[in-house]
C-alpha cells in the first residue's frame, strides 16, 4: 500500500526486544593457531608452505556478566569457533588440503540497564521441563551480528619458533564443534604449527523485553497469492521465468553500487 494512503488507525501495545546499547568492531586477529585434525597435522608436519583456502564461522559463544563497580554494565564475553581450511604444498605434486579449528576471544562492555523482576513464561518444549515453571532472571540479551571472516594470511612455523601465547590448549570443546571435523583436532605438541590472520566484522548488542506503544496503519494481510504446484508442461513453466540478463552482463559498478544502496534503504522499517 501506498505511503500517502496509510493512515494511523489506532496506538497499539507491542511486545519486543528494545536495544540498549551496541557497538560494531572491525576486528584483525592477527596470527590465531589452527588447530588440524589428525590427519592434517602429518600433511602439515611435511608441508613447506600452506595457503588458506576459506574459513567458515561455525559457532560464537556468548556469555554476560554484570559489571560489579558500574551499576547498568554488563561485561559480553564472546568466544567465536572458525573452521579454516587450507593447502599445503610438500614439494612439486599437487597442494593436499587440510582442516582445522582457531578460536579467538573477545570482551566488550555495554549499557543494559537493571531489573529485578523474574520473567515466566508458558512455552512449553517436548521432553523437557515446563518452561513455565522455570524463574528466569532479568538480565539483558546479549545479541552478535557476525558475518564470515576474510582470510587475510597464513604461515606456517616450526614449534621452537612459537611464541609461548600459542601454547595454550582447548579445554573441554563443544560437541557441536568437533562433530564438524571427521577427525580427533591435535591441540598438543606437533613439529609445525599454521597461524591463520583473519579479518571479522561484528555487531554486539543488549536487549531487553520490553513494551512499546506504536501507531498502527491497519493488519498485515498479504497481498500476493501463494503459488501451488500445478501438473503445467515444465516448458510452460521455463517461459514464465524471465531471461538472466545480469548473469551474462554483469552490471557497471556505477549500476551495482546503486542496486546495493537501494537494497540497503529498501530494508524492513527503513
């Protein structure tokens, strides 16, 4: 519906999460240690160089703490978990690829306000306990925005080269994580190790539940028609879909950058 034909129909009460304070990083981390699996590590052992291939964020975790000496701060505590894979060349054959885990921790302190009711809630999840009968304390959400890091470099060193920083070992690595590798990771000693430089950018936020009063212009009813499966001709089918022009002739970037600013001023509320 047309912007100048909406018309504020009524203030209604809605119930959502309020942002009380963010912040975003551009974030280099220099030199993490890759962490192969098993068999990774014996290519590494007699590789004479590695190059990455692609890293892949699979997992951040986030932990909030308040700040004891500054009412309304919350520390955020986050852990991201990268699988990095990457090609070593052992002499003149072809590069073998190998897979591995790198961490990197980082700590921020934001504003989340205080609260000291107990929230209960009446959803209730199968094969657990009812989560309506369950206190949950009042304290913010914290929220990370992350996309895939750029690998910005990789080395590879021998182990009496490492700096003592490398030395420490994962403790106790989520299920969830090493059922991504097909193999035990090597978190001990090896005769060379792979650093890995990544470039990340993320967005961390707190959150509260909360309830807004806002204007309303009318329901959400949608306007376009499901399309069901129908038993037409797949050829019929082909000509209703429309010639992939941009697919043959990439736009200019003039063309580009504009397209991606409308998408970015095109986004929901915006």
């Amino acid at each position: 519906m047309p912007a100048e034909n909406m018309h504020i129909k009524d203030a209604v009460c809605i119930h959502t999460r309020k942002v009380y304070d963010s912040c975003k990083d551009k974030d280099c981390l220099d030199d993490l240690r890759v962490y192969p699996t098993r068999c990774s590590q014996a290519i590494i052992d007699r590789a004479i160089n590695v190059k990455c291939r692609k890293v892949e964020l699979l997992w951040v975790y986030i932990d909030v703490e308040p700040v004891s000496f500054n009412r309304g701060f919350y520390t955020v505590d986050v852990k991201y978990f990268y699988k990095v894979t990457g090609d070593a060349f052992c002499g003149v054959g072809r590069p073998q690829e190998f897979t591995g885990l790198a961490t990197h921790d980082k700590r921020v302190i934001l504003f989340g306000s205080e609260g000291n009711a107990r929230v209960f809630s009446s959803i209730l999840t199968p094969g657990e306990n009812d989560q309506q009968l369950m206190t949950r304390t009042n304290m913010p959400i914290a929220v990370v925005e992350v996309v895939d890091p750029i690998c910005l470099g990789m080395k590879l060193v021998e182990v009496c080269n490492c700096p003592r920083t490398y030395d420490a070992d994962l403790n106790e690595l989520p299920v969830a994580i090493a059922n991504n590798f097909n193999d035990d990771l090597v978190m001990g000693d090896s005769e060379k190790r792979v650093l890995v430089t990544l470039g990340q950018f993320s967005i961390i936020k707190l959150e509260r539940d909360t309830q807004l009063l806002i204007p309303a212009f009318d329901f959400c009813v949608p306007e376009k028609e499901c399309v069901s499966s129908s038993e037409d001709n797949p050829c019929d089918l082909f000509r209703r879909i429309e010639f992939p022009v941009d697919e043959f002739f990439p736009p200019q970037r003039e063309e580009f950058e504009a397209g991606a600013g409308n998408r970015q001023r095109g986004g929901c509320g915006r």
